[in-house]
C-alpha cells in the first residue's frame, strides 16, 4: 500500500512543471491600516522569478503569546476584480461580518493573497492564462497551489505565529484550494471548505463540467484520483465541510460518496471526531449556520 507521502508526490507530479521554491519567502511591506477593530498589513510576496503577489495580513490589535493563523483563500464567482478585498469586504454569497473582522476578533491572523487572474493580478483572461501555461508543460491549478504553498511558508516565517497553528479555510475555489493544500501539505492542521465538494465523476454524470471556470482542471487527475482520495491525504488532521443540498456546483450525489468515504477513513484513523460535513437546505452560498459552525469548529481544534 502506497504511503501518504507517495501519494502527495503522484498528485504534486500532475500539476505540471512548478518554479522552484524559496523557503522563505521575502515580503515587502506597503502599508499598515487600522480597520478600528484589527490591523491590516499590505503586503507584495515574492513569486516566480521577479513575480510580487499582493497579499493582506489581517491581524489582532492585541495578542497574548503566538498567533494561530488562517490561511483564508478567496472565491471565483467570475469576480476577478475583487480577490484578497473578499477578506475584508465578504462576496455576495458569503456572511457579514467579513472574514478579516470575524477571525481577529476571534484572536487570529488571517492572510489572503490574490490568485493569479484575480485582483491586483487581473489583467488576462482566466482562459488565456490557462492556454499558455498548458502549452509551457504547467497547470494553472498548480501555479495557483504553488503561490498558496508559498503564502504558507511566509506565514510560517512570521515571527509572532505558532506554526502549530495553522488553519485553511474558503468557500467555493477558496474551498477548493482549502482542501488540496491540506492534501499537498501537512503543516495545515485544520481545513474548512465552504461549498466546495465537488466529486468530479457525479459532476460529469450530471453534465455540470461547465459550472466550473478552466482553472481547477487537472490534465491526468482521474486517471490517479477520485476527489476523496485526494482529501485522505488529510487524515488525520481536522476537515470540516459545509454544503448545500441545492448547489449545482457540488453535485448532491457526489456529496454522499465523498462522506461516506471519509468517514470510513477517519474512523479507521481512530479519529472519527475529526471528519465533519454538515449539509444545509441552501445552494451556492454561506449560511449563518454554516459560519457559526466554522468558528465552532476553529475555535475546537485550533
């Protein structure tokens, strides 16, 4: 039997040719702004070659000992002018108060970046970006796991973090990349994903290949891996989902199978306590119940 980390290099090797990776990332900083209840640093994080990624570190304004910290990874939604501002200022779709001012008060840090094709990054179209880089032997969704393993390693150089400490959490493609980069990295000990299981073989059984933009698209991924198998990479680390019944995008019958199955594998782990989905009457969005379970789940096992 394959061991985990055999696992993760098969799923890391399907992501097309990725840059070579700095430990420690540098930061530059540009600004610091008092939001009233927190404080938010601007940030440019170095990237690939002479790449600066935008970034915003929400933090407390007062910390007792090392801060936990949350990777908060924004949504798609077509929206590519907004980006890392979905920290700050929530999407539509998602609950007030907005991320940055509900985890700090919370007692966390909270980094979010712009995604390539987004934000401060914006500029291309997300099909032209995922063209060139098929031809040059790249995934767009592995450049894009590639600059969230780099915000990780930021973080973790932070001198006020308890790299202990750790969480990842987004809705729709913020879940998305919640739950790969648990699989891909074992530095994250808590991963929440908002509206985001989408079990690819119900998707194609329900014709829905279209509700989904050309950026999570794996070239090999089925072949190798279900979307379950890719979330035991998390066990036994702590996963909770949230989903709705009624969402389009996460097929309803793809949602058992993907329960079902890591329930098994968590209770073989010993840890059945540490795998949790909770499905809402709702589509494409966040409930106030799906956020109180969130905090309810950070504020247990982080």
């Amino acid at each position: 039997m394959e061991s985990q980390e055999t696992k993760r290099r098969k799923l890391l090797n399907l992501l097309g040719d990725l840059p070579e990776r700095n430990q420690i990332p540098a930061a530059k900083p540009l600004a610091v702004h008092d939001k009233g209840d927190y404080l938010l640093e601007v940030l440019l994080l170095s990237g690939e070659g002479d790449e600066q990624i935008p970034a915003y570190f929400a933090r407390p304004k007062e910390t007792d000992g090392k801060l936990p910290v949350v990777l908060f990874n924004h949504s798609h939604g077509g929206n590519y002018h907004i980006g890392k501002t979905e920290l700050i200022q929530s999407s539509d779709y998602l609950q007030n108060p907005s991320y940055a001012e509900q985890l700090t008060a919370m007692g966390y840090g909270v980094l979010c970046m712009d995604m390539i094709g987004f934000g401060e990054r914006r500029g291309r179209a997300e099909s032209e970006i995922f063209k060139e880089l098929l031809w040059k032997g790249q995934v767009m969704w592995g450049r894009m796991l590639f600059d969230s393993i780099t915000a990780l390693d930021y973080v973790m150089s932070r001198e006020e973090v308890d790299p202990s400490r750790v969480a990842t959490l987004g809705m729709s493609m913020g879940g998305l990349m919640a739950w790969w980069l648990s699989a891909l990295d074992d530095r994250i000990k808590v991963c929440i994903d908002i509206a985001a299981q989408v079990e690819a073989e119900s998707l194609i059984q329900k014709g829905g290949l279209d509700h989904h933009g050309f950026y999570s698209y794996v070239p090999g991924l089925l072949k190798y891996f279900s979307t379950a198998d890719i979330q035991k990479l998390i066990v036994p680390r702590s996963h909770l989902s949230l989903v709705g019944n009624h969402d389009k995008l996460t097929p309803y019958a793809g949602l058992g199978i993907i329960d079902e199955e890591l329930t098994k594998e968590y209770a073989e782990a010993g840890v059945p306590e540490n795998w949790k989905m909770v499905r809402y009457h709702c589509g494409h969005i966040e409930t106030a119940g799906m956020r109180a379970e969130a905090c309810r789940f950070l504020q247990t096992n982080l």
